[in-house]
C-alpha cells in the first residue's frame, strides 16, 4: 500500500484558500485555509447482513469530496484484508460472497493513490445496532410539593433527547441522551418533577457517566437543551447545559466552580406551585469524556422579573432553546470559523438570545440579542430553532421562529406573522438561489390573523409563499423534497388537505398521511416520512418499522430519540428507544445508491442543525445544499478538521 503525502494545492490565479488540502501518510487532513471546524471522524464502515450477501456504506469525508473533479476519489473494499472492489461512484457495496463471518475494511483511493486502511469491522446480524441503557431508579415526589391529581407520588424514567459528539476524540460519535421522569411538565402546568439526567454511552454500548442536573431544574421539553460539540478544538467534544445548585456532574461532585463555589446545594428553589423562580441560574460546560465539570458561569440570559417574559406565574419566563453555531465570533465582527453555544429564552414575548465561547478553558460571553418588548421582534420565537448562512458570509444567522438574528447577535429582519411550533430552514427552492446562497425558512403558525404557513427567505424575511388565515391553532407542518415530479421542495401542513409547491405554492395533490419527521433512508434523493416508530414513502409503502411493543417514540411528539447521519454513506441513521427503556436502537439502511455525497456531519448547516434537534419540538436538520431530484453537485465545503 503506498503511504505517499498527497498535495493538493489547485494554485492558480482566482482560486481562494478553499481549493487547498493536504492528506496526510495517517489520512489526517491539514485544511489551513478551510474555515468551518468540523469533526474529525472515521470512516465510518458500517456492513449489515442480509439473506443474499452483505451491504457495506461508509463515510466520504468533507475534505475528500471534490464538486469539479469527483472521479479524482474511488474506494478500494477489503474483505479479510484482501481487497474484492473498487468503488468509484458511490460509498455502497453489496458483497453477494460475504457471510458474519468475514472482516470488512476500506481505504480511499485518491489520484490513484491508496489511502490507509479503514479500522475492520464485522456484519451486524440485523439492521440496528442495540445499545444497552442504565434505567434510572424510581423516585418520589417530596410531600412539600403540591398534588396533582391524578399523579402518582413515585416516578419512574424514560430515555428522551439525545445528541451526539466524539466525547473521547477517536473519530466516533457518542451519545448524550436525556433521562425524563415520568412527571415532567409542560410549563403551563403547575406542579413539582424529578430531577433531570444526562447519560453518555459509547456505540459499542458502554456507558461513561451521568450528570444529575438537581431539583432546581425543571424536567418538560422547554427546560433542558443540551449541546454537544467540540467547542475548543481539542478534538474532543464537550457538553454545555443550563445547570443550577445541587447538579452533580459526571464524577458525582456538586458544581464547584465560579459562582457554584459558594452556593448552598441543599437549598430546594421551587415554589409552593412546584415552579423555580428564584435562586441562582448556571450555564456549566461538562468535559465530555468523563463528565466532569470544566467551568460554570452565571446563565444568560437571565431570569430577571418573572413579568417581564408575560406571565407572572413562570410559564414563558422557563422556555429555553440552544443549538451550536459558526457565528462572528472576534472582536473586530468576523468568523473565525469555530463554534459557539447559543442558548436562548422565551418565545411569546420577549425572546433573548447570549453567544458563549468556549476557549482556553474559559467560557465567556460575546453578545446578547434582546427582541424588546413592544418592538417589531417581540412575540417572532418558536418552540425551536435552527441556524444557516444566510447570506453566505461564512457566518451562521440564527432563525428564532419570524425572526432572523444577524451572526454577529443584530436583529436582521422579521416577517411579523409571530410564534409558530414547526420550523424548517434548508434549501427548499433551489430555483431562488444566486451563486449557491439561499436559504428559505417554512413556519406553519397559531390562531388569529397568522397565515395557516409560509416560506420566508432567511436572509431578507420577503415572504415567498404565504396561506391564508384559518384562525386555528395549527400546531404540525412539514418542508422538504419528497417527490420527484415537483422541483424544489414540497410542504404541507396539519392544518390544510394539500401538498404544496414550496417555490410558487401550487397545489400538488394530497398530503402525506403524516405531519412529523423526515429522514434521507432509500436509494433515491428524495426524503423520507417518519413518524412514530415508522419510515414510509410519499406515495409508496413502509420502508422500515418497529412493531410498538419493542419501540416506542420520543414522549408524546411522535418523534424519534434522534435522526442523523451518525454511520456509513450520507443517508441518516434513525435511533428509537426500547419500549421498556432498556435500550437504544440505531438503524441503518441497507439500499444501494448511486447518489454519493460526503457525510452531512461535514455539512456545517446540518451539523449544527443537528446539535439542535434536542431542542424544544423536535425537528429534523436540513443540509446547506438541496438534495433532491435533478439536484446538482453539492459544493465543496469550506472545513478545517483538527490534524
């Protein structure tokens, strides 16, 4: 096998710093000009037995792929170290002679040199790969709490949210997954919950620790967001989570640092309606591979008056959202490329976010963008959201419901159609985009005069298309390509009977039968329905299912634990929870495609959409690009990954 250093400088008169790789004899790569800090991650090989054979899907990683040359990379699959096939258009092989038995590994072939060898992997015996869970202990509600009707006073636990990141630095992902206890509330609703848990689990099933987060944080989908990503470049992930007295971090110690050095972690802060209204806010940056606590600031934004948020009794004054982002992040405005933790508060009315970053073993914060309330931005939040480059300055715009923030924390634009529970920000009219910068934002709204959904460009907030007004509460709505006879991306909404052009809103016929999830899973380029603990197609029949007594979704949302491209080729992995909790499932498709695109973690727009899909209603992360019939080449990101 040659070990040869391969340069690829693409030097010439008008190429800019993006055309410069190095590839390294380990395969490591050198970006000194690339600017997103992406991950470095392994090839994730992935091989699945199958009646006939075994499918194999692997990683192409950012820095691999090239838009103006892609025949210049080709794969080179071993079985038992020989090798049986070279690949040239794709990250699929179907071997019709492999068996369980046999070890699979693969190498990159580019300018026909021959990279290292991918780590050997075995064939899974069925399309999941099953991990193991540590259920916590039932517990009891104290009895200076109020009573529920209805609710008994011992709780138990189920898995909730997870995120993913390489905790330990050696080019896979963990899991971060959150524990609720069975009395989590809404924040409309009174009353006291369980304490919050945080687990990290290895794919191979091995757990790493838990982060009790205490009594004074509240368990419901508006409380606990947490982040996971390599925050300051150490090549290794870090977990950032809103945190209070009494959190136990991941080595069993109560918080120590900054203003948790003097706080009384026996002190119970909820109040005689079971709310937490009072008492010291943290936000704390966990070290990912042990859980520990790294540093532990005074959260922002904070708390202030209760009123101030609109309400007195602490419903919106506790609605919380984050997501990771490449913001502008230096003082002079611009974006070093490195990521920032964004966490955000209120929805209704006021809505602030804070920018934190987490550098040099110190967490500090760089800007604060207040709506002010009686301005135009207050009552624009959702009940999630998303980031993109909007304008295609290599810095992410938040997209907080109506309302576009500027990377930099301005207040850019709003559309003034005010809160909405569903938020899809992608590519979703490529026929709109300049020179491969568009980013088109899909909302469906609440009663009044709000349109029953629209389509918003992220940079300008101009409405595209925009529905009439029902007057419900239209709570569900969906955006993406799923068919194949309309360009672009096709919506539909709870709320409406059709399937809509989200370019002009022409009628496309009838919807889906569900308003829920989405996941890239067959063989062609459109996107697939979830729903439940099921993959169908648009027009077609049920691609994957997990009967409900051995799968159960995400609470009562329907969702999944979580979808990305977690293995394998760029289509995503789906993981459910075990209906008795005991375990995490992680499927994997085993189609063969002709489509090959670079893993979507090296899409910096779906990377932190992802980090984000914990947050608030859960929704699926869209990639900076269109995928989709007819779609043309994705351009080659713009990625430094750590050597």
């Amino acid at each position: 096998m040659k070990r040869a250093v391969l340069i690829l400088l693409g030097l010439c008169l008008g190429c800019d710093h993006r055309s410069m790789v190095v590839i390294t004899p380990l395969g490591t790569p050198q970006n000194p000009g690339g600017h997103y800090h992406m991950e470095k991650l392994d090839r994730g090989l992935v091989a699945v037995s199958l009646p006939d054979g075994v499918y194999l899907g692997w990683r192409m990683f950012g820095y691999e792929y090239d838009d103006k040359d892609p025949g210049r990379v080709a794969y080179a699959v071993y079985r038992d170290g020989a090798p049986i096939k070279t690949v040239p258009d794709s990250t699929n092989y179907f071997d019709p002679q492999g068996s369980p038995d046999v070890q699979y590994q693969v190498a990159a072939i580019i300018d026909g040199e021959t990279q290292d060898l991918s780590p050997p992997v075995n064939a899974w015996l069925q399309n999941f790969l099953r991990i193991p869970l540590q259920i916590p202990q039932p517990g009891v509600t104290p009895a200076t709490c109020p009573a529920v009707p209805n609710e008994p006073s011992t709780y138990t636990y189920s898995a909730g949210d997870a995120s993913v990141g390489d905790l330990d630095g050696d080019g896979q992902y963990e899991i971060v997954l959150k524990w609720d206890p069975s009395n989590a509330k809404d924040n409309a609703v009174f009353g006291c919950t369980g304490n919050v848990l945080l687990d990290a689990y290895t794919l191979d099933g091995k757990y790493l620790w838990r982060i009790d987060l205490g009594p004074n944080i509240r368990a419901g989908s508006h409380y606990t967001q947490h982040l996971v990503y390599d925050f300051d470049g150490d090549g290794k992930a870090e977990v950032a989570v809103k945190t209070a007295p009494g959190t136990l971090d991941g080595t069993g110690n109560y918080l120590q640092k900054g203003p948790a050095a003097a706080d009384d972690d026996s002190a119970d802060y909820r109040n005689s309606s079971g709310y937490i209204l009072t008492g010291p806010e943290y936000l704390t940056v966990f070290e990912g591979a042990t859980g520990a606590e790294l540093a532990t600031v005074d959260f922002q934004p904070a708390r202030g008056v209760v009123a101030d948020w609109g309400d007195d009794y602490g419903n919106r004054v506790d609605i919380f959202l984050s997501t990771t982002a490449f913001v502008s992040d230096q003082n002079d405005g611009t974006a070093s490329g490195r990521p920032s933790i964004v966490m955000a508060r209120g929805v209704y009315t006021r809505n602030v976010l804070c920018a934190w970053n987490w550098r040099d073993g110190a967490l500090t914060l760089m800007w604060t963008a207040d709506s002010d309330q009686g301005t135009a931005y207050a009552s624009q939040g959702a009940d999630t959201m998303m980031v993109a480059d909007a304008d295609g300055d290599g810095a992410q715009e938040i997209i907080y419901g109506s309302s576009t923030i500027s990377s930099n924390g301005k207040r850019r634009c709003t559309t003034g159609f005010g809160h909405g529970d569903t938020l899809h920000v992608g590519v979703l009219a490529p026929s709109l985009q300049v020179n491969d910068i568009g980013i088109q934002v899909f909302m469906v709204h609440g009663s009044g005069p709000q349109p029953e959904y629209e389509v918003h460009d992220a940079a300008t907030c101009e409405v595209i298309v925009r529905g009439p007004a029902l007057g419900i509460d239209n709570r569900d709505g969906v955006a993406d390509d799923i068919s194949p006879g309309n360009p672009g991306a096709e919506m539909w909404s709870a709320a409406g009977p059709a399937l809509l052009s989200a370019t002009d809103g022409s009628n496309l016929g009838p919807k889906p039968s569900s308003s829920n999830f989405l996941i890239y899973w067959d063989a062609d380029e459109s996107r697939e329905l979830e729903d439940g603990t099921s993959i169908t197609k648009y027009g077609g029949g049920t691609l994957l299912s997990c009967p409900p007594l051995q799968c159960a979704p995400n609470g009562g949302g329907r969702t999944p634990t979580l979808t990305a491209d977690l293995l394998g080729d760029w289509r995503e992995e789906i993981v459910w929870r075990e209906a008795d909790n005991s375990a995490l499932r992680v499927y994997t498709t085993t189609d063969i495609t002709a489509r090959r695109i670079y893993t979507l973690m090296h899409d910096p727009q779906y990377r932190m959409q992802v980090s984000a899909e914990q947050t608030g209603f859960n929704q699926p992360p869209h990639p900076g690009f269109h995928i989709g019939h007819d779609m043309k080449m994705p351009p080659k990101p713009d990625i430094f990954v750590r050597r």
